[in-house]
C-alpha cells in the first residue's frame, strides 16, 4: 500500500508577457502570481504589499473573432490612512478585459465593443501582462484611503482642522468721505 503526503499547492509564475493571439487560438487559461516587487509602480504608491499578486486570466476569440483575454487580479496591500495617518490593510481586487489591437488600428476601434478595453500590442505581437495587470491595480487603488470611520484611531469628533483667528476690524475706507460731508452741513 503506498502513502501519498499532500504537497501545497506550488505558486506557479505567469510570463510577464505574452502574445494573445496565438494564446487566444489555443484558448489558453492562466492561473498563477506574479511578483509583486516586479511591479516598482505599484510598490512605490503603497506601504507593503503581498509577496504575490493573484491572476486569473483567460484567452479566447468572441462571437466577432475578436481575440480578448479577460481574468481577475487580487493581492493585499497596505496604505496609509488619510484621517489618522494610521496604516491601513486592504484588499484589491480587479476584473479586467482586454482585445488586443496593432498601433494603426484606429478605424478599427468601432467595431470592438465597449466592454472590452483596447490593448496594444507591441511590433513582436506581444502585450506585456506585467504591466497591464500593475496599471489594474493602481486604479484599483481607493483614491483617498480611509478607515472605516467605526476602525479610524481619531473619530469624528476629535477631527479638528485649525482655529480660524476672528478677523480684526478695519476702519472703513469711506469713514473719511463720511466726516467731510458732516462737516460740510
């Protein structure tokens, strides 16, 4: 009788970059990571993040033939907090769908609908993945992080932005015009 140990699931990398058409024709599916420290944007707009950025993505021809590779992103990341200046753990998480078009498609644009973006491919026909999937994630990120107000170190009522000094009182400027016509009664 022979004994089989689980083995954890082995993190497999994703290429950083890929040709979709080829890849679409043999409707291809990827599911694996990326380095997150191979995205230097994204490491530099956040505290930490994950070691690993969690991809799905999926290679397929539509009903128009056209190629679209469509899939889901989601890593942990940590910002800081805009209220308190406290960190703030999050998880981002993006869907994403693509079709690849060359530079000179412009005309082309009407017939890709509008659920897929459109994605260039480089002169070797490649699209890069890695940088792709780092742009989802940065506009995945919440503009102003913030805590959840019930979570947030400095609650609503110890919020404070300054005292605002009472403005001296200036003499009118017409004050004077108003003594002279006194004067001239």
């Amino acid at each position: 009788m022979t004994l089989y140990h689980a083995r954890p699931m082995q993190k497999v990398k994703l290429p950083h970059s890929v040709e979709p058409i080829k890849t679409a024709t043999k409707r291809s599916d990827y599911r694996g990571v990326i380095l997150a420290s191979d995205m230097e944007r994204l490491s530099g707009a956040v505290v930490r993040c994950s070691e690993y950025v969690d991809a799905e993505v999926q290679f397929r021809k539509d009903e128009q033939g056209l190629t679209v590779f469509h899939g889901h992103l989601s890593t942990d990341v940590t910002l800081i907090c805009q209220r308190c200046n406290g960190e703030l753990d999050l998880s981002v998480h993006s869907d994403f769908c693509f079709t690849p078009v060359q530079g000179g498609e412009q005309e082309n644009e009407d017939i890709i609908p509008e659920a897929y973006e459109p994605v260039e491919v480089n002169d070797h026909g490649e699209v890069s993945l890695l940088q792709i999937f780092e742009d989802e994630l940065l506009l995945s990120l919440p503009i102003v992080p913030l805590h959840a107000e019930s979570e947030c170190a400095i609650k609503r009522d110890e919020m404070s932005f300054g005292k605002i000094e009472p403005e001296q009182e200036r003499q009118n400027p017409f004050a004077v015009l108003k003594e002279l016509k006194r004067d001239q009664e």
